[in-house]
C-alpha cells in the first residue's frame, strides 16, 4: 500500500528561539522544587508525611489556631490539598478541628499535643535539613542566595504595571 506523505521543513529564526533553562520563573520554580523534594524526602522517611500535610503542620505549628482557608494562605496551597491534608493529620491525631461559634460554617484548626511534639521533631529536622545546604552553598553563596531572594520578594510584592496581584494556587 502506498501513502502520501507531506513532510513540513520549519526554519526557526534565530529571533524566535527560547532558551526555557534561562527563563527566571522556569529557573526559580525549579531550584524551589529540587530543595522542596529534597527535604520532602527527609520527612517522608520518619513520618511519611506528604508536603501537603508538612505544609499544614508547619503552618499550624508556626502560626496557632488557624481556619483551613488561612492554612492555604499561609502555605500557599489550594483549598483541596489543605482539606485532604488534614484530614490525614486528624487521622494520626495530630490535628483537631472545632467549630465556630458564630459563624458554624468555619472550622478552627489546631495541633494536638502530639501534633505539637511531631511539629517540634520536625522543626528539628528542618534546622538540620537547612544546615545541610547552608553547608554545601557555603558563607558567600547564602548570603547571595539571601540577597537574590530578598529582591524577588521585594519587586514581586509591587502589583505588574497597576494589577492586582494573583492569590497562589498552591505547588
């Protein structure tokens, strides 16, 4: 049987060629994922904790009594990943829900006493974890590190050219 075939030769202008591994965003978004697995591998291994639910502990941990909707704020996750993760962490008894008074529809959220001492174990393994690359980077990378993030975080607060800026869905 014979077919036709029509083969389509596209010349790529110089000009239009994208280098995607220069692309800031691209670069950024990477770096933070390679770092993110790394240390979710850490509590993975003494807990097998998802980074949804690290995130959840970490926020609760660091912040108090807090609704599921601030969770996802403070962590930067969307609303499904937070109400899946504490679910999980209210299994292991970790977490402990109640409701409000004046308005039934919000749930308040908080570390158990055993959600309290799993956060402080982590935290350690955190301080650990931060070491570790503060180590490999050395003095003069962090403080670059430090500095390059600082003006991320400062020209990326300022809204683009008068919009509002985008809440985060989350990672």
């Amino acid at each position: 049987m014979v077919t036709n075939v029509t083969i389509y030769f596209v010349t790529i202008n110089a000009m239009d060629h994208f280098a995607l591994e220069q692309f800031l965003p691209y670069r950024l978004n990477r770096a933070a994922e390679f770092v993110g697995l790394r240390f979710a591998a850490h509590y993975k291994a003494k807990y097998g904790m998802t980074r949804p639910e690290w995130r959840t502990l970490a926020a609760l941990g660091s912040s108090g009594r807090m609704t599921s909707k601030a969770v996802g704020i403070h962590s930067s996750m969307h609303k499904t990943k937070v109400s899946r993760a504490v679910f999980e962490l209210e299994q292991r008894r970790w977490l402990r829900r109640t409701q409000d008074e004046a308005d039934r529809r919000l749930e308040h959220l908080e570390l158990t006493a055993a959600g309290l001492q799993a956060y402080r174990e982590l935290i350690e393994l955190a301080r650990r974890y931060q070491a570790e690359l503060e180590a490999e980077f050395g003095d003069g990378g962090v403080r670059a590190l430090d500095e390059g993030l600082a003006a991320v975080e400062r020209v990326m607060r300022k809204p683009a050219r008068g919009k509002k800026l985008p809440e985060p869905d989350g990672l």
